[in-house]
C-alpha cells in the first residue's frame, strides 16, 4: 500500500550537543517537517511511502530532497520551485532548562505553492493511505485550500485519510484553526493529538489536567477522544500522553480508542537524547500499525514504543526498524547490548 | 547601575564530552574566571557590568577581553601587559567519577599587576556596586593590597561591595586566607558563600554537616550566617546548598539572611551539563536582585533559579536571560519546549 | 610482576554521541579488545603489562600497536603480519534503545595466526600472570590450540592463570564453546564471568535470574561460583553482577568466591556514559588486587569500583588512576570537583 | 573619530572545508554582510566603529550583535524587532569548481525596516564618516529611503560619505540600481567598486577587460576611475583589480584615483583560505587610511594589502591587526614564521 | 535510458584533512566503489542510473545502500546477504607526501556473491548501457564468471556495454587479468583506461611514456587505442591523461578514439582537495555523454571538464550538475564566486 | 645504538585549520618541543631512542609523556615534579599571512629542573648518541649547567653528540647565547642550523644573504660553514637551506659539510601543511643517516628528504617511515597514490 503525506520539509539547524544559540559556531544540518517525518517513518518499516511538497530549485531545496531519499521515501511527486526553504533552529535543552525553537518558515516554496503544482489524480492512483497535519493548512490560506483538494481526491481514491491535529500558535490563531481543521476534519479516518492539540484546536478539553505539573488523567482524556469521535466521525481518535519531569526526562505513553475500546499502552521513563519529532514518530507508527491491521492495543503498544525509541534518537527522524519498535513493544526494555 | 567585578581572567580547556586529559587530542578553549563569571550574568540580564584585570597584549590576552566584550561586558578599565594568562583545564566527570581541575595560573599578568595598573577613582567615579571573591588576593600578595585599596575607594565612592569567599588551598592556607580575608571582609556588605568556604577562611563551621554525604543542615547555615553577620557586620549573608549525588546529579538550593530573615528556595534536582561557574551564576544573579531591590526571599528564589539553569550549560559564563530565570523562578520546572 | 595478556586487538568504530549508525558520516576510532583492555587496565595501576597477538604490517595495524603504547603497555611480542586487523562498529544505546555491535573480525591476523608466531618460552621466561578470555580460541581452530599451548607454558614457567569466560554466540556454538574451554579451564586459576557465562560455556545456571528484567539472586550466583569451583578447580570465581535498568541506566556490583568466602561488593547506580569493556576492565583490576595480595574482599570492592569507573568513560579502555579507584573503593562516590 | 556603517548583518553558514552543499551535515555558522564587515576592519585597526541595523529581538539576532561586540564594533545604534535574519550560504570553491552563494535574505528585519528605527540625528551627533554599499538601498524601496534620509544627515552633520557600488543582480536590476544609485551618489565622497560594479549600476565601461580571462587593463580603470569622479564628484575613486586564476588563485592589487593622480598597489598572488568579504576588507581599510590621512599611495597600498590577508582568513570579517597590515605593506609578503 | 552499474561498494574511511593514519582518531566514513561512482555520476546529471551489489543485511550494509538512494540511485537490484562490507583507509597526500589506500575489501559480501543472487533477465529488461571494471572479475572466480554472465546478457538485451579497465595488482596478477579480461572485452563497446591499465592488462604500452615523470606523449596514446580497438573490436576506447607534479598538484586532460578520430580534451591544472573517484567521475561523464549522442569531442571535453572537477571534491563521488560541468567544458574556468 | 635527546615538551595548542587565535574556540592539543620531535624521528625510523626532560605529576604531564610512548619514544628516564608543563599556540599562516607561534613556557618543570633530577651516568651507561638544541641552555641557568655536565659525562661515555643551533630572541640575547654556547659547542660533534643560526648565536654571517627576499647562496653558506667547523672543531655542519616564497609555498633544500665536502641536496619545492618541526625532522633524519654511516651525500640528501615530508604533516612530530623517506630521497616525488 502506498503512503502519502503532505506537507513543509525544512532545514533544521541546530547547536551541536547541549550547546546554546550564542554559545553556537557550527549548526547541525538535518531537514525534516512533521509529515517529511511520518513518511521517513514508514519507509523505515519497509513501507512503501511518499512525501509530497515544494522545495526551490537550488543545492539547499535538492539538499531536503536527498535526506528523504537516503531513508526510501519516493520524491518523484514533489514541485521544484519558490523562493526558500522553510529554517527551524532547534536549541536542546537539560534538567529545568526548556528546549527552544525558533521558526523562520514564512515565504517558503510550499506555503507559496499554488494548486497547479500538485496533479493530486495522478499522485493518488494508486489509493491507499494520506496523512497530513495541522501544520500544513496553517502555512497559508492557498495551502489550506490545496489541502481540502487533495482530501477530497484522497476520498474519491478510496483513500484511508490521517490527521495530526499539530497546533502551532506561532501559525495562526485559535479560531482560524477551528473554523479550518473543522471543515476538513471532515474527511479524516483516524485523528492524532497530543495532550493540548484538542484544546487548542477545538476547544475541547481534558478535565483535570495540568501539562505543566506532568500530570494527566486518563479519564479526562477518553473524555475528549469521544467527543472528537462524535463530533467528526473519527474511526480512531490517538492520544500521545507526554509527562515533562524536565528537559532531560520525560514518562511517555498513549491511548487509541475505537469508537468502543479506550487502550492505552504501557508508560515509559524516557531519559531524552532528541524529543522533537516525538509526535511525528508516534504517528508514523500508527499509521503503519493500523495500515497493517493490528488490533487497537497492538497498536498503540507499536505507536507508543516506536515513539519512545525516538527519544533517545537524534534528529527529527526515527531511525529504528521494525524489529527494533517490535522488540520494546514486547516488553524488552532493558537497553542490553545486542551483538 | 554600574556593576564593577575586579579578578582573574582565564583560557579554560576541557576535553570535549566526557573525555579525560589523557584522551584529549582537543581542547574546547573559553575564557572565564569566577569574577568575570559575574560580570557575564549581570550583562545578561541588561545591567551595565565592567570587568576589571590585566591580560597580557598578545591575542590570547585578546581572545580573553573578547569573549568578555560578545557578552556585552564593558572591558575599557581593563591593564594590558605582563607574561601570560592564567590557563585551567576542566575534565567532566560523570556518575560515580568525579570532575577534576588542574590549575596553571601562577605567573598570569593579573597575578603580577601592580597598583598603578588600575586607577579606581576613575573606574569607580560613577559609584555604584563593587564584586570581587577571595581569589583575587590569594592570587599573589600585591593583589591582596590592590583589594584592600580597591575596597576603600569604592566605600569612599559610596558603592555597595560584595564578596564571594569562594577559598582555594591550591593558592593560599587558611591561615593566610584569614588573615586577609578578615581585613576585607570589613568594607563587604553582601557575604556569599559554599557550603565549605564559611569554615575554611574563617573557621566558623555548620555543625552536623557532612558535604561527602551529600546532607545539608539548615539549622547548621543559619548559625553560620549569623556568625558570619554578627563579626563583620555584612548586610546580607548568601550559601549555596548544593547536595552531590554523584557527578551527573545534584540537588541545588540556597539561603539568604539578611540580619533578620533566613529565606530558603526551593530545591531543584538537577541533571548535570557543566557545573563549573555554578556559585559565580549564584551570585552574578543575587547581586542582580540585591541591586535591583528584590526581596530577600525573591532573591534568593531568583539567585537559586538561576544558578539551577547554570548547571544545564556547558562553559563557566551563564547565558540565561532575565526572562528565562524568572520563568523558573517564577517555578516552571517542567522543560517542556518553548517553540 | 609481568602480567602477559593474549588475545585480539581490532579497531573499534563507533559514530560520535549518540548517532546510529544510519546517521554516521564520522567514526570515532579506537583500537580495542578483551584481553588487551585488561592490559591497559593493569599499566594503569602501574603494573608491567604486556600484550600479545598478531597485527598486519600496515598502517592501522600499526595504530593498534600504538594504542597500546600509548598507555604503557608492552608491545614487544607482538607478532607481525597477516592480512587484516578486526574491526567492530559499536552504536551507543540511549534510555530504551540497545547499544549495538557488529563485528567484522572474520580473518584477522590473530585469527589466521599459526603456532610460529609466538614463542612462549621466551614470551614467560620470567614467570608472572596469564591471562586471556573465552574469545580467543574461539577465533580460530589453530588459535585454540595456540591458547592450550601457551596454557601448558604458562604452568611449566609456575605462571598464574585468569580467563574470563567472555562467551560469543556469533563466534562459536554452546557446544563447541563447553568443549574447548573444559579443556583450556584445567590450567585456569581465576576464572571471571558474567551473568550469562557460566550458563552459556559450560551450562550451569543461576537459579531465579532473568537478566532481562534487571533483577540478580545472590544465591543463585554462589551456588554457580561453587560449582564452577568443584568442577575445574579454580582458586578464585569472580562474578560481575549488572542489572540493566536500561540503555542509560544500570546498577553494578560484584561477587568473588575464594573456595570458602562469598564476597560481594557494594552496589553502584551508574549513570553510562560508555558500557563497552565494563566486563574487561573488572577483570583488569581483579588481576591487579590478587597480584598484589589484596584480601578477597578488597579485591572484590576494588575491582568493582574500577568497572563502576569504567562506565563513565569513552571507549574500551578503563582510563583510571590507581589512586581514583582507591578513592571509589574507599567509598567516595559524590563526584564532587577535585580541584 | 566615529565611524558608522549601516546595512544588513546576516547569518552565513557554510559547509566545513570543501564540502558541497549537497554533503553537508554541519553549517559553520558566522553572522556577515558587506557594512557589517567593514565596522569590523575598522574597529580592529582601533577605530571607533559602529554598525546600524536592525534584528528580530530572538537568540539568532542577539548572536549577530554578538559577533559584531565580539570585535569591539559598537552596536548600541542597532533596532530590535521583525520577522527574522537574511541567510546566505557559502559554498567555497577549489580549482575550476567556483564557489557558490545562496541567498536567502528577503523579508529580514532590515529590509522591512522603516524610517522610525533610526534616529539618524542622535547616530550622526559627534559626526565622523559614514558608509553604506549599494546593496542597503537595493533591499527595500523603504531602505533606498532610509538611505537617502541617512545621507542628507550624514551630510548636515559634516560627516564624510563613502560607499561601496556592490551590484548583487539578484536584488535589482541595472535599470533600478542606476536610477536609485545615482540620486545616492550625489552625497558620496569616495567610491568604492569592484572591476564589474561600475558597469553594472552605472553603465561605465572599462575598455579591453574580461574579467573571466583574469585579465585587467589599468588604461581601461582609469579611464572609469575619472568618468565617475566627473559625473558625481567623487573626491576618491578606488578599484579593486582581481585576476581569477582559479578559485583557488586569484592576484589581487587595487588602484585609487584622488581627482588627480592614479595610484596602484602592488599585485599580490593569493593562495585563497576564504576570498568572500575581500571586497569589504578592502573598503574598510581604505576608509582607514584615508580617515587617517594617508596618501593617496599608501592608503591604496594599505587597503590592497589589508584586502590580500582577507583572502587568509576564514569567514567575512577581516581579522588582522593595523601591525599585520603595515608589515606586508611594507613589503614583507615571505609568510615567516613569527615566533 | 537506464544506465546499470555492477560491482562493489565499500565502506571508505579517511582521517580527516591531511592527517596520517598514525595521527587519525576519526574516520570521515563514506560509500563508494569503482562503478557505484559511475552510477552517482550519472544519477548526478538526471539520468537514470542503477547500481547492482550485494551487501550485508546489517546497517553497515544498509547504510550503504542509502548513500546511494540519497543521490539519486536506484538500489531495488541488489542481493542481500553474505558476511562483510568491504572498507578500504584512505590517506590523503599532500606536495611530496603520497596519497595511500589501503584495501580491506576480502571476503566481501560481492565477492562471495553467487548466480543466484543476481536475475539479469529481469535487471536488463528494458535495456539500456551496462557499465563495469576490471575491478569486478578480479574480486573472486565467480564473480568473473558472473560478469561473464551478465556481459552475455546484456548483449541479448542489445545493451551498450562500457568497462574501464581499472588494473588493481593487489587483487590479481597481470596474467591473471589478461587471461579474464581477454575474454570479457569482446563484450564490451567502450573501453575506458588510465595511464598504465593498458600495459597492465593487455601488455599494451605507449611508448615513451614515463608516468612518474609526469610527462605524456599524446601520439604514444594513439598508438595504444588503435590497437585496443583493433585487437577487441572496441567502438571507443578512451583515456585519461595525469601528470603527477605533486600529490597537490596535477595536470589533467583526456583523449577518447572512435576508430577514426583521436579527439583530445583541454589540460587542466588542477589543484587537487581529493582524487580518488578522478577516473570513475570521467568514466560516468563519458558513458553519460555518448549515452546522450555527444560528438566524440565534446564527449571526451564533457568527461575531461567533469573528472577535471572532481579533484575538488571531497570523497569519492563526483558531486557535479549538469550544468556545471557544461559551464567548465564551455570554457569557463576562472573559478569565481557564482552568486 | 641508543639515541638520546634532551630538551623539554610543550602542550602545543593550535587553531583548527586557518582559523586564526581570535577566532579559535576549540585547540587541537599535542605535545612537542624541539628535542622530542628529534627522539620521535628516530624512533620512526626503528632506531632505539629515549627522551629526557621533567614534567609535572599531572595528567597533562602524563600525557606529554604518552603522546612519545605512542610513537615508540623510550620515557624512562623522566624526571616527574615541578609546576607546569610549556605551552605554544601555533596559529597556521596561509599566503601572504605568516604563521604565528606564541610562547608560554617559563616557570616550566624542565626549566625549573636541577641536577638531581637526571642520573647522566645511568642514562649513558650504554653509551650511544646524544642531542640537544640551543634552547635547553636558553631555558634556565640552572639547565644550562645541568647540559654541560651531561655532555662531559656524554663525553665521558664515548658518545656522539650533535646539536641544532635553534637561536629563540625570546629566551636570551645573542651575547648570552653566544657566551653559553660558545662554552658547549666544545663537546660537539655535529653542528646543525638553519638560515639565521650562526649569525645569531655566534655572530659568523652568510655573505650575500637576504631571507626575507627568499634568497640563498650556497656560496655564502659554505662560508659559514667552514667557519664554523675551523672554529669549533664540529665533524659536520649542516644547514636547512629555506626560501620563503609565502606562508604556503617554501623552497627547501640542505648542505652538510664533513670537513672536506660540501654536499647539497636536491631542492623541493614544498607546499606546505604545516612547518613547525621542519628544523627538527630535518636534525632527526641527519642524526639517523650519521648514525647509520651514510655517506655525507646521501645522508644529507636523506635528511632533505625527511624534513621535506614532514611540511606536508600536521603538527610537529616528523610521521614518517624510513621507506617514505628512502623513496623520495631515491627521487620519486610525484606523488601519486600508493595502492
């Protein structure tokens, strides 16, 4: 089955190691973008998986190319042109110290891209799978309506259709994003949101629930997963269930429901290398657990322990394979040597 | 406000990581030193901070007075001249291996700087506040003599004089610490100090305290502090109250006595980046506070705060700014990333 | 006293930090192997260590003789020739993500070595300590009739005798592994082993024990050391005793059996930094305290305290001072500066 | 005296050595642009400098004005605020492969910058000389505004005015620079331009060069050289002569034209280290030596050296002392060691 | 067109810069291989290229299938399996100083590769040019004999069949290389050599020819195509032209012979950042420009200008456009910036 | 034969690649000095060789003595004590920017060393070769003393000795140098300096010779020579003949006078890696073919050789094998790659 996602790759520049942005002589350079990272994560796992999108025509835009090459994600579909890359620059933090992003994403190819660049008919013929998130519709109106296009040509393929609610604040308000994501919502199977995303996006809220203290209530949140589904007609409603001790450690877990079965997988005590893209990583897996007809727990036992293992990864990217997201997911968690 | 600091600049090398000397085939070079420490901290949070020493005229002296200036430090009272600059060299330990310094400062340009290097009624003609730390005349006899007089003009220019007591047995005994110490320590109003220095420059002990334990008695420093109040007369009495688990994890906090109240911060659980600079961050931010007319108890939160985020950073300077330490302060502890 | 290690030296590659090795465009280069880490161990503490085995005559084969030079090892036995030194790529784990190891050592010098290469009767000609590892007449068939060779000199020129049964499914079957080493145990007086060893060499277990879930019956061990005692008549049974709690996070103890006493070590929460040649560098500092006539529990605190260090350092060798471990040993573990 | 410059500082990253774009992973990263560059030759020849921008208020912002404190450039002029910082990559050639610029630098701060974030009055009030290039004004329209404004200060104030023609065909045409450049010139005291730029913006023409050749006529110079000073009023006109070998060998010399006579410097073969900023050293140390009162011949011979150590040195700014560049203007280019 | 290369591809490993391998503490780790190269080359300049293998099925391996997928590569043909990645050190050289290369390339998973796991019918079927090296048959009797297999296959599917000769002595004798090469040649349209392959392989000399001394005669080289094409039935037989004045400095040029014209390219000289690649960078560019129906000089101008640019690349591929290289076959070799 | 030098080891820090000291945040850290680069040549070639000096108790000590352990160096006849090891910065120069060498050594444990700190008798017992330079007598009176006795006892043993000139203006005047060395040169055997040498320390000129010009005469040189011979009574002289083209690009060539001949050896024409050592790797190879009973041209023509290679080396160490240097002094300086 083919995997399509849609959206912005950027250049992610970021401080080597624990190092500040005005300590900084040298950047790491690594591209990636939410849905650039679920198509990494599925070809990862042997999927068959595209990333859609529209990067310049210079060595920086071929540069984002490549790095989705070297992981086996198709490219073959995306639009040359534009001014600039999307830039991110990504500050790690330690201990009480929070991580730091700084975007520096407007103008870029993709969200100036214009519907004649994507032939979505041609891209979908052979069904399957579309995945993109909150992030895209939010670059620019035009790539919103782009995005409505494509939804309803994903629907006419037959097309199982995923969406990771990503709310940015940086990207437009609250009540742009409501009235948006709640027109297409309409055409989205299987719904993905972190602990705030609901909130931000729909007003709809976990009760009892303090993101900043660490805690969350499982109640609370199959609260809003069954208004989510209610209310927009989502097959499966996923919940990443993060718990910030600090910027070095973190409890990690999730929950899927069903329309009938609220499951929810193991909780794990992540020491952090890398947490950005830990959502990405989450959906990705998901998405291939459920493109492969696993059962609701099993998958979100695979979505949550794949998800785990990015933490200790650097990058946006989840470089784990298959065998190793079905190792942790069976209960091996003692981080032995393997030789 | 000015804020003059008057001390030892240094060229510190450190392995990269968690490499030792005996593996280093690099050196990460910074400059720092526990006054110009202070200076860095007060210049990020937007106050107007001189950093007074002699370097040596040639481009290391250079480098030094440079990576002063990028934070925004005033350098123009600084002497150039003499033989050297004073080197350290920091190998960071981890878990159950300790960190370790090795001093090669002898000989260093301040070191050997005479009187007429530094005309403090012109450095100090726009009064103000004066910081300098027991380093400075242990480092050689006629640098004793450039503090005692240094001390005297500031009280004559009617600035506010701090004091980090900060003992080193590597450069005096305590016996001689004590003899200089006690004739400074008359002109100091702000006393700070570890949970160590207290007792070793002038035998005043925290009873029941047991620093290799990592177990601290409050009881025990505010007996200190009063005694340390009581014989030289400071307005304010600071400790750090740092706990070592190990050497990737401390507990941090701090107290203030201001003659009247004992105000304790909180605790912070801290996951170690690079704690060298630690007390000088301490006391870079409650000379801010102090400065800036904090409360006692505010001033001891934002000093601890501050310090807390030091210990996530690698070098000695502690690039914080204002708003970051408030935010902790303020007791947002959770990491979660700032996008 | 000479202490004589033989076995393979290969160049390790491992990518910098913690990057899988998808990601590596760099690899950090060390030259490594069991019984020459032990030889490192015991230069350290100030013994006369030597280390024999075959290199090819070029370059890197020549860095690996270096290495060892570097640190004060003996390197005068050493054969020359072949065509081509092991290697072995290590990726460092993180939180729930395994360390990995892939070996590429097939056809190394050592392994294609023949008898004519090492002339033991002038390699032991004054006598001392012997010590190799269950690896090396894994190797190869001529290897292992080398070690059971070098094992009947040894005796004859009145030498001690350690092996660490350092079992590797990827080298040789259980099998041949129990039928080799039965053979080669005879000359053995120290044997040193971990968790796993005495089950998979010569198939006897510790009752009680999953070392997946991180938990370890002292009496299941006592009763293997015993065993393994009766059986090959070993003087000494040492055990490491590691609980992996995960990639990031292990504790670590250890247990020595003297034919009468059980003796076990404190236990130490590590904080990894690097866990490869935890196991090498126990067994280095077990051979120093028993050449030097420590008692049984000494030995067991210091070479626990030796491997506790070693977990806090980049690459194989345990580059640790006598003095640092005596520290540890005596009970030290705060990580606080030594300035 | 005060100098000020005033344009764009941007964020350059750049692969490491000769790595392409494409095989990047790290960018090194330095904050440069033309005026920016040349406040920092002059603040390291001692002058007095300054450098008006303005900068989004984040941590990439603060680490540009950060670099430019770093070399005792003032910065206190600077405005604070909009969307973001120009980028531009650097690709750095070797032999027959030429190096590569990217641009990323529309929609920065400066560019959208307006006529309240410049208090040219306050800026200008002790007077000296003030300089801009043709790329400030070729930004924005609002920037050609600011600039004109800037220059009827500049001019009220008694201040000299010097500018560097610095055509970039990629911010406007030929058509819009002339017309713009030429209402600035009228202000402009000493020219600055490279072997194209008078052609580019102005339509004056150098007989007999082609400047792929690496062939330069002086005949051809001269004559542009008093074409320009007829047609503005120029009181200096400066040309720099570069021959490009290869991107690895340029010769360099330079001629400057005072109303009357044609001085030129000595011809240089540059091995190249970095040759972007070599246009802008060579500006900045021409301004210092006409600031200074050099002749006509030996502030050519100034500037031409200053410009020939550029090409040495890594990065845009021109880090080389007054002594650095009198030594080799005097004739001393044999590259000894000096100990 | 599809373009199919077949051979290996190794892991290379180089210090950094002009570190020896004595000094080298990491290795820059890249892909490459004598026909991969040609298949980066030709992916580089659009077309669509394949490359076949056989690799291990660990990441090692894997990791070098990615570096190919990255620039565009397809890799769906290759065999997994077998035990090791061959690797090859290399060090570059510097004046006098030699580059050296240092094999470890035996018992590779190619080399061990058998029939099976190649399906020639099904890679061949849609046609196209087929491209190998000497290097290949010289691995191992069956893989000589597999070539022998595809040559023939290749043939049925009227495929172009391109081979450089490539003599490696360390792999087999001259004899040897004859004996195969005799026989695989009548398959082969386009012969592609160096210097010295010609005498090396088929005992074939240019007269007059002393390749140390860095001098070539042009009429010699004549000689030698006439009667490769005349003995092999060869359509091209093509050479690159080195003179080694230093390991930093060659001249560079080539001649291409299409049984009637001896066409010679322009000389370069060519300041040299890395060379290994230099002859598989001209072998892709000429397979591409006779694949695209170039005239038989602007061919061998086309290879000349694009291996001329390879020397100033890092690693082994050739990391050019199209575009660039038709700029420097156009003429332009002045090296200055393009911005 | 034993070889053994007597000097002191530095911690040379430079500046990665052209960066320049201002720019540097990271050193690369070796360990050298003018009389252990001597002892590392020798032991390249396989010739026994041991290095004297004093370095402190700590692990920068140690690793001074490592980093000659590694290359084969013999150590045991250090003396451990005293403050500090020396220090250099070493920033590499490029065109027309000369290299820069700072000095931090005074106070160092050699200079500081005193007589019973080396046991002459026992290092000489079997008699052998022995080297200093002009700089240990330059350090410290006190080490001047301690060089006269141990050539007295040098003398005493039957041993050659041979010194290098190696005048430092940094250490002492002329007259100083002069009268101290005027007192050793007695005792010597084997005179060796470079261009300015003789003028410096003993006041003999080389007619017609500008340096800074890039000139020599060979003429004038043998002048020198003989002087130096007649008046000292040395068996050979030998000189470095260099001409400073630029920082990159050097003319090398050397004569040795043997009394009788004056033998001069090819001249190379060197681009250059780095410089520093050239002198030394030069004395090391000439101490080699002397000591091994070359004749005086082929000896020379070695040493030429030699120092030639050791331009193209990072750092000061001469890394280079007897057959490299046997290669190019055979004539092959073509630099192609070796398979």
């Amino acid at each position: 089955m083919r995997y399509i996602t849609f959206g912005e790759i950027m250049l992610r520049l970021n401080p080597e190691g624990y190092e500040r942005f005005l300590q900084a002589d040298e950047f790491v350079a690594t591209y990636a973008g939410a849905e650039a990272n679920v198509a990494v994560s599925l070809a990862n796992y042997g999927a068959e998986a595209y990333f859609v999108t529209k990067v310049p025509a210079h060595e920086i835009g071929q540069a984002a190319v490549n790095s989705l090459r070297r992981y086996g994600v198709g490219t073959q579909f995306m639009a040359r042109g534009g001014d600039r890359l999307g830039i991110y620059f990504v500050e790690k933090g330690a201990s009480q110290r929070a991580s730091k992003v700084i975007y520096d994403r407007a103008h870029s190819a993709i969200a100036e891209a214009d519907a004649a660049d994507f032939n979505w008919d041609e891209i979908f013929k052979d069904g399957g799978w579309f995945h993109f998130t909150g992030i895209t519709p939010a670059l620019s109106d035009s790539l919103a309506a782009i995005c409505l296009e494509a939804l309803k040509q994903a629907k006419a393929h037959g097309m199982t259709v995923s969406c990771d609610l990503n709310y940015r604040s940086k990207l437009w308000s609250r009540e742009k994003a409501k009235a948006v994501m709640s027109e297409l919502a309409k055409y989205v199977d299987v719904c993905i949101a972190n602990e705030e995303d609901a909130a931000d996006v729909f007003g709809i809220h976990a009760a009892n629930t303090d993101i900043t203290e660490g805690k969350l209530s499982h109640e609370g949140y199959k609260s809003v997963a069954k208004q989510l589904a209610d209310t927009f007609g989502f097959k499966y409603v996923a919940f990443t269930l993060r718990e910030s001790l600090s910027a070095s450690d973190n409890n990690w877990a999730a929950m899927l429901y069903d329309g009938t079965n609220f499951c929810i997988s193991p909780k794990y005590a992540v020491h952090i290398v890398d947490r950005v893209g830990g959502g990405d990583s989450f959906g990705g897996a998901l998405i291939y657990a459920l493109g492969n007809g696993y059962s609701t727990q099993d998958a979100i036992n695979f979505a949550a322990a794949a998800s785990c293992l990015k933490h200790s990864i650097e990058g946006d990217f989840n470089l784990v394979s298959l065998k190793e997201v079905q190792t942790l997911a069976a209960g091996n968690a003692s981080g032995r040597v393997v030789r």
